[in-house]
C-alpha cells in the first residue's frame, strides 16, 4: 500500500511538471505525452486488468482526460480492453517494439562494463560466453590483474562439460539438448579432473542447477579454476554465462566461496539490464538441435520453473 502512494505521489509531480522548460535539454514536455506514458506506467506495474475506476484513483487525472488518452492508445494498439470484462491491459504494439528493441541488443557490448567490474573487484579474468555448434565460445573478456597462463582471446572456443561457462548453461538446457551433444561430441578427457562419464555430468548439471553456480576445478587445464553463473534474457531463458578465471592455487576453497556470490551477483545484473525480471527459467532451445541422423531432438525441461529460479535466486543473494 505504501508503495502505491509512493507511486501515486510521483506521478503526481510529474503530471504538475509537464510543462517546464529547459529540463533534460528539451525545450519543453509535452502534456499529452506524460500523461499518455503515465496510463502505461499504471498499465505496466499492475498485476491484473484494470477498469477505468481503479485507473482513476491510481492517475489523479480527471477522467474524460484519461479516457481520451486511453481511447487513443487502445487505436494505435499500445492498450488492449477486454471485451468481456472491460477492463484495460498492455496492448500487443509494446510487445512488437520490445522485441524489436532486444534484437538490437549486442550482447557482447552490453556486458562489456559488467565483466570490466567483475574483474576490478576479483583481479581475476572475467569472460562472457555463449553456446554456439555445441561449444562454448567466449564473446567478451576482460582481463584481470593477475596472467593466466592460458590465452583467453574473444572468439575463443571450450568444450561444454569442462568449462565453468558451458557447465553453466548446459545446466539449464533440455536434457534431451545435453543428451545430443554428449552423444555427438563425447565427454573427451583433458585433464585427471574432467568429468567423462554421462552419470557423472548429469549429477554434476543436477548440482549446478541447486547453487546457480558452476565450477570448473583444473577440469580443462591443470593449474585453472573458473567459476561461472548463467546470464538471462528477458523471457527468462539462459542466453549465456559469465566467469572468472584464475590460478588454481589462488582460488582455493576459501576464495571460491567469496567469489561465486560476486560472479552471481553481476550475472543477475546483466540479466536484469537486458529485461530479465526474476520468475521462470525458460528451458527450450531457441531452435531444434541437430543430432547428426537428420532428425531433431525434442525438448525435455531440466528440473522445475520454480526450483532453478530458487537457484539462482540463492547464488545470487
């Protein structure tokens, strides 16, 4: 309650300030406009459809006003009613101009200041990955204080079930996508850490989804340690991951704890910077997978909604 008249109050303010001059660089605010961006913003933060009485008692405008308003973007198709009950929701033109706004999101680019921060506060490389062909490929990097003694370049590719970026977002896929390219790939050995045995990922896949954290001990390369989160998108869908990477005598257990919530922490804040508001994991694949046969593997959704959001929620708290 005391939120809604927190929220009440600011538009308030904003609707008595429509029509100053010189703020933000603009000559002025136009008063349709405000008022128009106030209705969605009551649209938007409600949970349920609303009738023109409750959309009064939430604007403070005067109701012809709002009505015409509201009439004008039911036309253009920003506010929908229903026929049924009459009330007001979000219209489906915000849904097509959302969509278009996140195709044009570079992830890359949009992560870059998120792993430069990351690496600022660990000293550690911090890296952002992607799973493309079946690989994990790093798409940003942010170089640490402390050398690795492998070279980590964009463009740079790991197998899946070894790396802490691939563990992290295989942990999410369907099963019946990680079945595919363990099938196709195998679970080949690198070092006398890396997991190689199909029961033994899955245990490790099972464990990753209940901390919302993946661990990459010396399982690539003897002597690295990386940690990993998962990066959502804004339907909830795990588009990618980001790391750390460092010496594996520096990151001890110890250290590993102190760190995994940081990587947790900046993965959810991507995650939020590209839409992404807490609720279900979505866990089907952006297109069908190719097994190799010509046919197409179908989805099985890993674990429930509810349990991998209550992951990730505690990896990140």
């Amino acid at each position: 309650m005391q939120r809604q008249c927190q929220l009440i109050d600011r538009r308030r303010v904003i609707l008595r300030g429509m029509r100053r001059r010189g703020e933000n660089g603009f000559p002025y605010r136009p008063q349709v406009l405000e008022r128009s961006f106030a209705i969605l913003d009551v649209l938007a933060e409600s949970t349920e459809d609303l009738s023109l009485a409750e959309m009064e008692g939430r604007l403070n405008l005067n109701k012809s006003t709002y009505y015409r308003l509201l009439r004008t973007l039911e036309h253009h198709g920003y506010a929908e009613k229903d026929v049924g009950t009459g009330k007001y929701r979000l219209g489906s033109k915000l849904l097509e101009l959302g969509s278009k706004a996140v195709a044009r999101f570079d992830l890359a680019t949009v992560a870059r200041p998120y792993l430069e921060r990351l690496s600022a506060q660990t000293g550690e490389t911090a890296l952002l990955g992607v799973l493309r062909d079946r690989q994990v490929v790093s798409i940003a990097v942010a170089d640490g204080r402390h050398a690795l003694r492998m070279s980590v370049t964009v463009g740079g590719k790991a197998p899946a079930h070894c790396s802490s970026l691939g563990k992290a977002i295989l942990a999410f896929l369907p099963e019946s996508e990680v079945d595919v390219i363990v099938r196709l790939d195998g679970l080949k050995s690198y070092t006398r850490n890396t997991i190689t045995r199909r029961s033994e990922l899955k245990a490790e896949l099972a464990h990753v989804r209940t901390q919302g954290i993946a661990i990459d001990d010396q399982e690539l390369e003897a002597g690295l340690k990386c940690i990993a989160a998962p990066v959502q998108d804004q339907s909830g869908k795990i588009v990618a991951a980001l790391s750390i990477a460092g010496a594996a005598l520096r990151l001890n257990r110890k250290r590993v704890s102190k760190l995994a919530p940081l990587v947790a922490r900046m993965a959810s804040d991507l995650s939020a910077s590209m839409g992404y508001r807490p609720g279900p994991i979505v866990a089907t694949p952006t297109a069908p997978m190719r097994t190799g046969n010509g046919s197409t593997s179908t989805s099985k959704d890993v674990g429930s909604s509810a349990q991998q959001t209550r992951a990730l929620s505690r990896a990140r708290s």
